[in-house]
C-alpha cells in the first residue's frame, strides 16, 4: 500500500483531486491539507511514499516544503499539480517524480501511481 498525502489550496480541486486518488486501490491518503506549514508538519509526521502537491499554496508553498524534507525523506516521490510553468527547473531540481500542469490530466497522474 502506498501511503500519500495531497496538498491543494482551491477547496473544489482538492476534493476533486482526493477523491480520484481515493479511489485507486493500492494508495491510501493519510493526509489532506491547504497549506504549506501544515503540510510539511504531516510529511515528516506520516512519512509518506508519494505526496502529490500544488506548488503555490499559503505560508510556505509547495516547493520550500519539499525542500526542507528532501534531505530527510529522499524516496518520498513528489508530484507538483500547479498552473505556473516557470517553476518546472526547480521541481527537477528537487527530483520531482511529474509536473503537471493545470487542468489535471488523470490519466497521467494514475500512471504515477505505481512509483
């Protein structure tokens, strides 16, 4: 079973986001957020495999977080979902399993799914 968390800052995205994911049978979501502070604490708390993310979200976005838990959590397969195509350097940067872009293509992110 792999363990992930989903951070998105739009409440109709995340729901929409977390239900799909729900519904794959071998990922189990241990965490659902709509921040950067709380999200890191949930990261380093639950250890996820795989936390699939937004990248500009309050109070820390979601590219600071990943760098504060990179070090810690190396295997941790991250997947930013944002609007913003200037940020896709960093995300490779930072070993960023996928980037994809808004609207969400579902089918590309279930592809992810067997990291």
């Amino acid at each position: 079973m792999i363990r992930a968390i989903i951070a998105e800052d739009e409440d109709s995205l995340r729901r929409e986001i977390s239900r799909k994911v729900m519904g794959i049978s071998d990922v189990k979501v241990e965490y659902i957020t709509n921040e950067g502070k709380d999200l890191l604490n949930a990261i380093l708390k639950v250890k996820p495999e795989l936390a699939i993310l937004d990248i500009k979200l309050p109070e820390m976005t979601g590219l600071e977080v990943v760098k504060n838990i990179r070090d810690l959590l190396p295997n941790t397969e991250i997947i930013f979902i944002t609007s913003y195509e200037e940020y896709i350097k960093d995300a490779v940067r930072l070993y960023a399993a996928d980037y994809i872009i808004k609207p969400i293509n579902y089918e590309r992110l279930f592809n992810k799914k067997e990291i």
